[in-house]
C-alpha cells in the first residue's frame, strides 16, 4: 500500500475531527444554538469515521484510489488552518455568530470537502453507499449553515431562532 495515500487518508479524517472540535467550541461560544453547532460537530465525526473505514478497505485491497488534487500537505495546511481558528475562538476572537457562520460555510466549501468525493473508485456498491453519504451530509450541513446565514441577513432575531429550533420547526 502506498504510505503517502494511507497518510492522506489520516489527514482527512483528522481534518473532519479538527472542524467538528470546532463546532463544539463554537457551541460552547454561542449556547443558544449550541443544538445546532453540536449537530454539525457530530456529523463530522461521522465523516471522519467514514473515512477511517475508507482507509481500513484501503489498505485491505478493497478500495482504489483515483489521481486527485488532494496532498497529504495539502490537507495538512487546511488542518493547521482549522486548529488556528479553533484557538483564536478559544481566545475569544471570534464574537459573533455570523463570524463563525462564515467560517462553517468558507469550511463546507473548502476544495478539500468537494475532493473527498472524486478521490475514490466506485469499485463496489458498498463503496457507492459511504461515498453517497459522506457527500449527502456534506450537502446537508452546507445547507444548514446556509439557512442560519440567510435568517441572520434577513434580520431575525436570534432568540426567536432559537425558540423556532426547539420547537423543531426549522430541522437544526
């Protein structure tokens, strides 16, 4: 097995661990919604322990990698970004919901969360099933960052956010 491959997928999984941390520190900064930031912080931890089965499957054969734009130092800088944001939030540089709104969506969007689902094969159904998962979740918490951005640009009040999201009105 190529070590740099196997590395990478460490790289990835350890990625998906660094942001869900992050979400959990931006619950612990914003309690009023700290329901939705540890929802988010869950589902990347679900991603990463996709990954570490992808990495397993890998190493067993199982699994092919294709020729990618993702490096093991590629990934490497985007982690050491994501634990630089983890520290200045911890520090209390970071304020304010839209802030950190900001930084899940630049996040979600990130190159490395659209490679992940090129890297990979489709050898196997089984295969096609975690790799549609990893992009459904993946699409999905895009699309709940997104929904929290838009309420906040249209002047809701984040009280009454978080009361909608009690009732479970809203689905974060």
């Amino acid at each position: 097995m190529d070590n740099e491959q196997t590395a990478l997928y460490e790289h990835l999984a350890l990625h998906e661990e660094a942001i869900s941390e992050l979400y959990r520190t931006f619950g612990e900064i914003f309690p009023k919604v700290a329901d939705f930031w540890n929802e988010m912080a869950e589902q990347e931890d679900s991603q990463a322990k996709m990954l570490c089965s992808l990495k397993r499957r890998y190493e067993a054969g199982q699994v092919q990698l294709k020729e990618c734009r993702l490096t093991k130092s590629g990934v490497q800088y985007s982690l050491d970004y994501v634990n630089q944001i983890i520290e200045s939030a911890k520090n209390g540089e970071i304020t304010s919901l839209r802030e950190a709104l900001a930084i899940a969506y630049d996040l979600e969007n990130a190159m490395i969360e659209k490679e992940i689902f090129a890297l990979f094969e489709e050898s196997s159904p089984a295969l096609s099933k975690v790799l549609e998962k990893l992009y459904e979740d993946n699409q999905q918490q895009r699309k709940k960052v997104l929904d929290w951005i838009d309420k906040l640009k249209s002047g809701q009040d984040i009280d009454m956010l978080t009361k909608e999201q009690a009732g479970g009105s809203n689905g974060l």
